[in-house]
C-alpha cells in the first residue's frame, strides 16, 4: 500500500467521525426540545392554583434597614432590647400622645428609647397605633394614609388597621392612599422596631403628612386621642445642623414652649413642627398634661458639636394631677428641681461666663432673651457662692423674685466676686481656682413658736434655710452652712450675729422664716 492509498483510507475515517458527530449533535438537539419544556416548567399544573398569604398581602416592605437602623433580626432586636432595659419608673402614666424622634438609631436611639419605656406597662392593653410623621422625600398636600396590608421590618410584620384607615379618609378630605409618601419614608418605619418589642401584638394606622396645617391634622386625630386602646405616636426631629451650644438653646425653648403647651414650634425648631403643634392643640382640647422625657443632640451621642441635630421626648397624660408634696415648701422644691434638669447648666453657663466678665473685664454681663432658652426668664431668687477649695471666696443673693432668674444669678454671680466687703474683687488669676455654686430659693414659711427653745425644736438641721428678722435688722443662712454649723444653737447664734444681734439675744419681736434651696453644681443637674 503507497501513500496515497493511505491518504484515501485517512479521509474516509474522518468523513465517517464528522458523520457520527452529526447525527449524536442532532439527537442531542432533538432530545433537549423534547426535554425543555419539562426541565423549564414547575411540578405544580395551574388547575390546582391557590393564592398565598403573600401574594394576598400588599406588604410595605423596610426602605431604611441597614440605614438608619440593622437590617439583621439579632443585632435588631438586641439594639432595641438594650435601650429598653432601662426599669420604668412605678406609677408611670399612660401615654395618650407620644413625641419621638426619627434619626438614625445611632444618633436618636437613647431619646427615642425614654418614650417607648412610657408604654413598656401597657403590652396587650394598646391595640393600636396612630403613626403620625412627616414627609421627607415627596412633596404633596394633605395626609397620605396606605393601601398596605403589614409593614415589614426585620422583626417581623405589623398589620395595618385597615377599618380606622378606611374611617379616617371617609371623614377626612385632607386624608387620601397616597403610597408614594410612604414608599421611601422613615419617619414612621423607625418607631416600629420599638413598637414591635414594646408592644407585641397591634396594629398601626400610618399617617404621612405634607402641606397640611396643625389645625387639620389635630381634627383628623382628635377622635381617637382618648381611646382605651389607642396611642398616637408623633414622629419629629428638633433644630437641625447648628453648633451644639445654639442647637440646646433653640431645642429648649422649643421644650419650654412644649411644656407650656403652646402650638408656636416652627419649621426651623423641627422638621416635624406640625405634628408637634397638632399634638399641643389636642392636649390644650382634651387636658393632657405634657412631660419632658429627654432631651439631647446628636452631639451628646456620635461628639461632633459643630453640627448637630436635636432630638426630644415628651409624653402626654391624662388623668389625675401628680400628688404634691402636703408642705408648700417641699412642693416648690420639686418644681425647682424639675426645672434645674432642664435648665441648670443654662444657669451655670451663665454664672461662669458673669465671673469671667467681672474678673478679666471688670464689666457686668447680661444675658439675651436671644441667647437663652426663654424659661430663664421667668422670675426667681437665686444666690452665688464663690469656694476656693471649699473656703468661702464671695456669696451673695437675692431674698425674693423680682427679675428673670437668668439676670439674677449674672447679678449675683458679678457682686459675688468684686462686692462682697468680705473680701476683696476676684482677679483673673484666682479664675481657674475657684468654684461656683447656685442656690435657687423657694418661698417663704413663717415659723410659729413660743419661745427660742420651741424655735430652736422647729427648725430641721440640713434642711431649713432660715432668715431671722427683729425690726430693721436681719440675717439669712442657706441650708448649706449646716455643713460648718450642725448644731441647732449654733447656728442660730451665728445667725443672729450676721443680723447684727447679740448671740443671746431674745425679744417678742423677733420673726423667723424658714425657705428650702436647690445646689447647683458644676456637672450636676
């Protein structure tokens, strides 16, 4: 055999593998045809076709999971569940009304948390909740109700009171289905995280409002306000994107206003000024008593003071009046312990920056309504005690209320330091050395007594402050100065003296009144 007839048998072989390999390649195409539909199609036949909840359900799926807040259910409820940890106050009202902020948990989380912990007692109680929070993203007038069925976060879904939803668009015409505001929005999707844990078991009627007055939307909740089973939760955010020291001025007056229950907050004290605002018309309507929970900016919480956003809570109550104290005088101690928590740094602030004035300028400084929450300016007693390691540096003070609190303390703080005749005007160098401390008054109660030894019975150690008064002499002690004189007689033998009157000293015509103060302290209150 040559070479060429091993050529021709080489071709053969190679036309009868391109033959095979064409007929396996076009078995292959025929079988695949045959199979795809089978490979390509479920086990189920549509004849047997049922609807699932999910496709029965138009869920509103979480637009700001992994955003604002964790999107994983563990580290979710464990964030959550770690702020509510805190125990609840005995005796805690329940809420009618509700004011939480909407940021980012890492930023709100501490505030938000003190309003959810009003309704940690009232779990199967609250059956409903009245979501209330304003637009962010879409522009429209009105209220945007839902047309979802649930409102889904990693916890777990929440129902939507479709029957109060329905009643509330039939009887208002600001109120429509307007899902657009609700698709992207987080004013409300950030409570029900906290809801879900506080809660268990409810429902929500989820309100997004636009361009709508306070008036309005006061009128579209005012049916629901005083319901048993009911709560409304009104979504806001205070100042947004000042300096820490103006963004707590601005946020305390808008707590001031809030607490005095006056509709007066407006876009630039909060992005959520409408809720705020129908929610003091319906208190003032219905007598809820609004409660300050906390108060605080993103400053307090992430340290960047250069722009912060502000963030409060407040409840609304019904019901009885809280029981004061049965002593007149321990009662206006509570109101003036209540009001140094709000304001009590405001005050130091305010002293500091008079000792600092008086000191390094030799000038008198007077605080501005535009500079200090407007509280300050309520009228109030105060004195100013100057230490330098705990010995007396300079005291003076202020026996009743005659000019707004906040320029009775500049006063006194700046005749403290350089017109005490005790001793002589504060320089700057001592500045860093010295200590201050507030003392705010109550009023005043006339002691009864008999004699000096029924005097000397009545009066409480470490309690009383008394001023003692015999014609045109006097003299007053704070309650501090217990701490140097403890005993009963010595401390009205001294007190007499600082009135100018012989230790032994005793006439009919001597009065004494005892008052009660609150310390402020540096980093206290």
């Amino acid at each position: 055999m040559n070479i060429n007839e091993d050529s021709d048998i080489d071709k053969k072989h190679i036309a009868n593998y391109i033959v095979i390999a064409v007929l396996v390649a076009a078995l292959l195409a025929l079988n695949w045809c045959s199979l795809k539909k089978y490979l390509s199609s479920n086990s189920r036949v549509i004849n047997d076709f049922q609807v699932s909840e999910d496709e029965m359900t138009n869920t509103r799926e979480p637009a700001v999971a992994g955003i604002f807040y964790a999107s994983e259910l563990r580290q979710l409820d464990h964030d959550v569940e770690h702020y509510l940890s805190v125990e609840i106050r005995p005796g805690t009202a329940r809420p009618e009304i509700l004011i939480v902020p909407h940021a980012g948990y890492v930023y709100s989380v501490p505030v938000a948390a003190q309003a959810y912990l009003q309704l940690k007692n009232y779990a199967g109680k609250i059956k409903n909740v009245i979501l209330v929070g304003p637009s962010h993203r879409v522009a429209f007038d009105g209220i945007a109700a839902s047309s979802a069925d649930v409102f889904k976060t990693p916890l777990g879904k929440v129902p939507v009171n479709r029957k109060f939803t329905e009643e509330i668009i039939a009887a208002n015409a600001a109120v429509r289905v307007f899902d657009q505001a609700h698709r992207q929005e987080h004013s409300l999707e950030v409570q029900l995280p906290f809801l879900q844990k506080v809660l268990g078991n409810f429902q929500i009627v989820p309100l997004v409002y636009g361009n709508v007055s306070a008036d309005e939307l006061a009128r579209v909740l005012e049916p629901y306000v005083t319901d048993k089973n009911t709560v409304i939760v009104v979504s806001a955010d205070l100042s947004h994107y000042f300096d820490y020291d103006t963004a707590r001025i601005l946020d305390g007056k808008t707590a001031g206003l809030i607490e005095e229950g006056r509709p007066e907050i407006d876009n630039h004290m909060s992005c959520g000024s409408t809720g705020i605002n129908a929610a003091l018309l319906l208190a003032k309507e219905k007598h809820l008593r609004p409660e300050t929970l906390e108060l605080a900016n993103s400053g307090d919480t992430i340290g960047d003071k250069n722009s912060v956003v502000g963030y409060g809570a407040w409840t609304f109550t019904a019901g009885k009046e809280p029981e004061m104290p049965a002593d007149r005088l321990d009662a206006e101690l509570e109101n003036l312990r209540r009001f140094a928590s709000f304001y009590g740094k405001d005050l130091y602030q305010i002293a500091g920056r008079a000792l600092t004035e008086a000191a390094e300028k030799g000038r008198r400084y007077e605080p501005s309504r535009g500079d200090w929450p407007d509280k300050l300016f309520d009228k109030g007693a105060a004195f100013v005690t100057l230490t330098v390691n705990g010995s007396l540096r300079g005291c003076i003070g202020t026996v009743v209320p005659y000019q707004a609190v906040a320029l009775d303390v500049a006063a006194n703080a700046y005749e403290a330091a350089m017109a005490d005749s005790r001793f002589q005007p504060v320089k700057p160098e001592e500045l860093p050395d010295i200590d201050i401390s507030i003392s705010l008054l109550t009023g005043y109660e006339e002691i009864v007594f008999a004699d000096e030894e029924d005097l000397l019975a009545k009066i409480r150690p470490g309690i009383d402050g008394l001023i003692i008064r015999d014609g045109d002499r006097q003299g007053l002690f704070l309650p501090s100065v217990w701490k140097q004189l403890p005993d009963r007689q010595e401390f009205l033998s001294n007190l007499k003296l600082k009135a100018g009157l012989s230790p032994n000293y005793w006439s009919e015509n001597i009065k004494v009144y005892r008052f009660r103060t609150l310390e402020i302290k540096k980093n206290e209150n």
